[in-house]
C-alpha cells in the first residue's frame, strides 16, 4: 500500500493573504485524530497521529470499515448517532476504545464524513449549567441600556466561562475593519479595549468560514501540524476542512498569534442579518485546551449576543427617530398646502434642516439654486449637482465621506464632507441637497494598519509591531442614521410633491389665460369668415357683373388692351371667389360637429359621377367602380371628398389619351398609433399627368400646389379639405403617383369606428 499526505505545500508560495487556501490545509491540529469515511463507513483519510490516540497503524485504518478498525458495535452505533442527529455539533458522539473516552464531532466533507475525536481534556464529561446562564443573560438584558454595555456583561461572562486571559468582543464597520467594543482581561494585561485592526487580518475567505463554522479552537499556538493521509487509489487529493473542528490553522495567522504573545485562542462568530457582525474573541497566554460542552456554553453566549443586536440597534434608533419625528410632523403639516412661496417658507423652517440633523441645505427649482444654513458656495453647489446628477444616475445617493465619488470635496469639507442628494425626477437638475461638515476622528490602530501584511523572500509574513498607532480621519462626516435617511426620503416626497401642485396650479392659470386668448381669437376668426362669407362676395360679384356688362357690349369702342385688361380683371375675381369658397368649405369641415351615420358610398358614387357627368364626357373619361361598401360617415361631407378627388382626376387629365378613372375597394389592416386596425382602402386610379411622387404628402397641405397655377386652375386648398374629412372621418388619406403616369388617391375608412 502506498501512502500520499495531502498537505497544502502551495501555502508556501502565496503573493497575497486572499488567495490562501485556508479551507484545504491537509493537516490538523495535534490534540485529537481525524478519520474521514464514505456513505459505506470505508476509511479514505486518516491524520498521521492516529497511533498515538489508538495504537492502530496507519495502514490498517486506510480502506478498512469503520467496524474492522475499532468493533462492529461501535459502527453500528455510530450509524445510529447518524440517523438521529446527522452532524449536529450539540450532539457528539462518545467513542469509549481501550478505556479511554474521546469527544468526536461528525460533519460533512463532500461525499465524506468527517470523523474528529478528541480526549477529555480533564477525564470527565460535565454538561453546562445551563439554567444558570440562561437566568444570568436574562438579567443582562434587564439591566443594560445599550449594545456596547451589554457586550462588556457578555464578556465578562464568557470569560467567567471559559477561564481565558482575555476576552473581547470585536465588531466590525462595513469595510470589515475591526473595532475592540468589549473586553474583560486580566489584571496585569495592556488593554486593548478601543483598538482598530484593519480588514486585511481577517481576509475574505477566512470571514466566510467564520459564517460557516461558528466556533473555532487553537489549543496551543505552537503545535506541529498533523498531516492528512490517504492511498494513491484515492481520486480527491483535497479534503475540505471548512466545517472542521480540529482543521490546521493558517500560519500566516499563526505567526500573528505569536508575535502577540498569545498562545491559545477561542473565537465566535457573531452573526446578524447573513453577515458576520463580529467575534467574541479568546485569548490565553499558555497553551489552553477547552473541553467541548464548555465550548458550547461560550458558543450559546454567541447566540445571545446575536439575537439582542437588531433590538439594541433599534432601541438606540428609536431614541433618534422620536426627535427626527418631530421635525418631521413639522414640515410634513408646512408642505401639505399649496403655498406660492413654500421653498422660502420651507427653507427658513428651522426643522427642514433638524429632520435630518443637517448643517447646510439646497434646493435647486426652476433653474434657480436657493440656500439655507452652513453650504458650499453657489457655484460649488451647481457643480456638485451636476457631478451627483451623473453619479446617481438620477436616483438617490448618500454618503458621509464625499471625496471618495467627488475629488474636489476636500475643499468642501468645512460644509459638505457628507451629503444626503434627492432628485425631483424629470428631465431637470431639480434635487434637494443636505449637507454635514467635516468630523475630524481619532482612531487608535494596533500597529500600523498599512503594514498588516508584511514580504520578504521566505513569502507572506503579518506585522510584528501592535503599538499603539494614531491616525486622524479626514474629510468624513458623522454617519447619516437610518431615521434621518428615511426622513429624508419622506421630506423630498412630500417637496416634491408640493412643486408639482405647484406647478399644476400655475398650469391651470397660464391654461386658463390661453383659453382666453383662443376664444377671443376664434370669436375673430369667425368674424373674419363671416366677412369672407358675405361681405367679400357682394363686391366680387359686382366686379364680375360688370366686367361681364363691359366684354359683352356689342357697341363698345374699348382697345384691345382695356378688352384684355377687364378679361384679366374678371378672372381674378373668379379666382378669388372659387379661393373664398374654399377656405369657407375648409374651416366647415374643422368644426364639423355632425354625427357619423351609416352612409352608403354607392350612392355617393352616383350622385358625384352624374354631377360630373359634363366634365367626364367633355373628357372621354371613363369611370369604372366596384361595389362599394356603407361606412359611418357624414353624407355632404362625403360627397364634397368624392367631387375633390374625381374633380382633380378629369382636372389633371392628359389632353391626347382618354382618361380612365377606377374606384376599387378592399379591405386591408393598417397599424396605427402601434395598433393594427381594419379599414376599407377605397382607391382612386387615374392615368392623368401625374407628380413626383416625392410630393405625396405635400399635396395635403393648405396652399400648396404641384402644377402651375396658369396651367391648372384651383385654390390649392382641395386635397388639405379632403384630408380634414377623413380626420372626420377616423380614418386617413394616401397619395401615390408617377409623373406622365398616373395618380392613385386612397382613403381609409375604419371597418368597426
């Protein structure tokens, strides 16, 4: 049988805490032995010392059942811890082999159990107290106040408990930098009660094993690590130890131990919310093996920590949220009316800035900035906006320490090192702004925090030196409470809220002016159409009357200048007439308020094509149409559409090729507005002169002509009136056309209106 170690040699050749494997050392610690079995209890990694805790060689434990290497009894029994408890650490399994009795803990590995034995440490198994320490935590919460005194009680608890030198309770800010919050020691040790230890002592993976394994024991800082075994026949190489209760510690993290002085340590984690909160953290000065079930009575000290953190927090958070509320009640009752001038009402309140404990204030409206209490200058505030404008993305944003999103905050941090930034939503700037002035902090690190981590030839080595090291912190401000966040949101809801009742409010007046203005300028313009109607006809007439008296004198001795003169004269007149008549028939078809009804285009067709009748025959035209269909419409309106239409085919005929005109009907879907709709698409088809067809549209406004007004007679105003019909109508005209080919004018009429 050949036999492999699985110890973890690349540790040697890390560039950098982060990276290092802590979970798969491939060795133990050396105060007990571990096993590692399959689903069938067969042996498949075993810890070196196994020999020396049962006098059983290493390779007559490798591949064997667990029965064959100690009795088919205690298989048998543990099979039956398994089924009941699975790896509950509350529940070990008491190995009793060659009278001496072992601790043992069973977690899962993969597709392995864990197997860790350890001796009592004083020969005895002795559970807990643990009514005693229930009734003592009770009391705990009775007769503290607050989070940080109720952690130095639990401490000094745990410490009661556990008998270390030291015990501390470590929490940590966002960063997971560590703060010393509690602590009870021994009389003639330094304190480290107030201490800062940067983030990267406890690196990443190792925060992520303490959320998994809640308890974790080094009996004594300078044992010699126990490796792992396995055969060749063995397919993992790596054992996952993370759940481990005897798993080899880092020797980075070794080496940090040393150069403390210590030389045993117990820590728990504390957990809140998903996150590792904190570390009830033990130290001892000597080599300390503590027996499993007072393990356990340190672990459940954890656990009620853990379970008092949200009601402290928000115990303190009520005492600040009952004086926010009141500023709050405050401005919420000042903003519930609308006011002409509430952002001046607002900002000279002195509770718009206590609602949040704020120093400073801004409020940018309507493209004007205005300014309440301590705040950076005008121009500096406009730039500010537009930089936080971009950061946010026009959502909110915070933050206590400015210059980390805005370099030039550093030279605002006597008014603006934190700030609370609300948008008004919309396309404008529009925002409210709360400022707080720098709060200059003193943080007392234990060694320097930018030496953690030292390198050198022989690879990653943690700093030596824990001496009191000072740092003041600059450019931040004091942290913007969950009360004073929320207050805020509710304050910039309820602004907002105000301007655009504002807003609405003087809408409605400019709305209201404007409906002035409109009907003063309709009543006009139906003077002015009053006066097309009748006052510019009578004298056009006259013209026309007498010019007609005048060409149609037998007698006259007029020369032929003044006889073409007065032609031209006459015609003018007509022209204006037919353009007067026209602009009638258009503003008729705007304000048309007539009812739609069922009205048969068939005989609509007929009554045009036989008022038509001279024009088509003076033309040759032939006129052929399929049956058209009965749609919702107004009849003189409808047939005022079919004279336009047909009137400009005969009009824009050619003069050598008879003149065909088609009416063809289909029904045909159309998306309109992003809706695919049924219309019936009456069609138009002539093979008169035609147009470029890049004039399609143009033909539908007023006034505008493709043709020579010497050549075609009209007002330009037809096609725009046919247009206004089929608005009407709820339907829409189309023009498609060829020049010296032929035009196609199809208009749609809704199927189901």
């Amino acid at each position: 049988m050949i036999i492999n170690t699985i110890v973890n040699r690349d540790i040697a050749n890390l560039k950098d805490c982060e990276s290092e494997p802590i979970h798969v050392p491939g060795s133990i610690q050396p105060h007990g032995f571990l096993l590692a079995f399959d689903a069938a209890f067969k042996v498949v990694y075993a810890s070196d010392n196994c020999s020396v805790f049962i006098g059983i060689p290493i390779e007559k434990i490798l591949n064997n059942r667990f029965g064959a290497i100690f009795s088919p009894a205690i298989e048998v029994a543990l099979e039956a811890h398994l089924k009941q408890y699975g790896s509950q650490v509350a529940e070990p399994f008491v190995l009793e082999y060659q009278n001496e009795k072992y601790n043992c803990t069973l977690q899962p590995s993969g597709q392995w159990y864990l197997f860790e034995a350890e001796p009592f440490p004083d020969g005895h198994l002795r559970t807990p107290d643990l009514y005693n320490q229930t009734r003592k935590f009770v009391h705990y919460l009775q007769e503290t106040a607050s989070l940080r005194s109720l952690c130095q009680l639990i401490a000094a608890e745990t410490r009661d408990i556990t008998g270390y030198d030291r015990v501390m309770i470590y929490k940590f800010d966002e960063a997971y930098n560590g703060e010393v919050i509690a602590e009870s020691k021994r009389g003639d040790l330094e304190p480290f009660l107030g201490l800062h230890y940067p983030h990267t002592d406890i690196p990443p993976q190792a925060r992520e094993l303490y959320l998994r394994n809640l308890m974790r024991m080094i009996a004594d800082v300078h044992y010699e690590p126990v490796p792992i075994l396995t055969t060749q026949l063995s397919t993992h190489r790596d054992l996952d130890l993370s759940l481990s209760v005897l798993r080899s510690v880092s020797p980075i993290h070794i080496e940090y131990l040393k150069n403390m002085g210590v030389a045993a340590t117990l820590t728990i984690s504390i957990i809140n919310n998903h996150r590792l909160w904190g570390l009830i953290s033990c130290h001892h000065y000597s080599p300390k093996n503590l027996p499993h079930y007072t393990r356990l009575s340190a672990l459940l000290q954890g656990h009620f920590l853990a379970s008092q953190i949200n009601v402290r927090q928000q115990a303190e958070e009520y005492a600040l949220a009952k004086n926010v509320e009141q500023s709050l009640e405050v401005i919420l009752n000042m903003t519930s009316h609308v006011h002409q001038d509430f952002i001046a009402r607002f900002l000279t309140n002195e509770h718009s800035l206590k609602v949040v404990n704020a120093r400073g204030m801004a409020i940018l409206y309507d493209n004007k900035l205005h300014l309440s209490g301590t705040t950076p200058t005008e121009g500096e505030v406009y730039q500010l906006i537009g930089q936080l404008s971009q950061i946010s993305e026009g959502n909110v944003f915070y933050t206590n320490k400015l210059v980390d999103v805005y370099p030039k905050a550093e030279e605002l941090t006597s008014t603006a090192a934190g700030v609370i930034y609300y948008p008004f939503g919309g396309y404008s700037q529009d925002c409210i702004l709360w400022f707080r002035p720098e709060t200059p902090q003193e943080v007392n690190w234990a060694g320097d925090p930018s030496k953690s981590i030292e390198y050198n030839p022989k690879g990653l080595s943690p700093r030596k030196s824990f001496d009191l090291w000072k740092q003041i912190k600059r450019f931040e401000s004091r942290l913007w409470e969950k009360p004073e966040l929320t207050a805020a949101a509710t304050v910039s809801y309820a602004l907002q809220t105000q301007i655009h009742l504002n807003q609405l409010t003087q809408d409605k007046v400019k709305l209201a002016q404007l409906s002035d203005k409109l009907q003063k300028a309709v009543s006009e313009l139906e003077n002015i159409n009053w006066i097309s109607t009748h006052d510019l006809k009578e004298p056009l007439r006259k013209i026309q009357t007498f010019a007609s008296r005048i060409l149609e004198d037998e007698h006259n001795t007029y020369s032929s200048m003044v006889i073409q003169s007065v032609t031209r004269m006459k015609d003018a007149a007509v022209r204006m007439q037919t353009l007067i008549q026209d602009l009638v028939s258009y503003s008729q078809v705007s304000k048309s308020e007539n009812q739609l009804v069922d009205t048969d285009l068939n005989k609509i067709n007929e009554e045009v094509l036989a008022e038509l009748a001279s024009e088509i025959n003076e033309k040759n035209a032939v006129v052929e149409s399929d049956t058209l269909p009965s749609v919702k419409g107004v009849s003189f309106l409808l047939k005022q559409l079919w004279l336009n239409v047909i009137g400009n085919a005969l009009k824009f005929s050619k003069t050598q090729i008879p003149l065909s005109i088609q009416i063809r009907c289909t029904i045909v879907e159309k998306t309109v507005e992003g809706q695919v709709k049924s219309f019936y698409q009456v069609s138009f088809i002539d093979n008169g002169v035609g147009f470029d067809n890049e004039y399609a549209h143009q033909i539908f406004e007023v006034f505008k002509r493709i043709h020579s007004p010497s050549q075609y007679r009209g007002s330009g105003i037809g096609l725009s009136i046919c247009k206004k019909i089929m608005e009407n109508h709820q339907g829409f005209i189309e023009a498609q056309s060829e020049k010296n080919v032929g035009t196609i004018i199809r208009v749609y009429f809704p199927t189901v209106p």
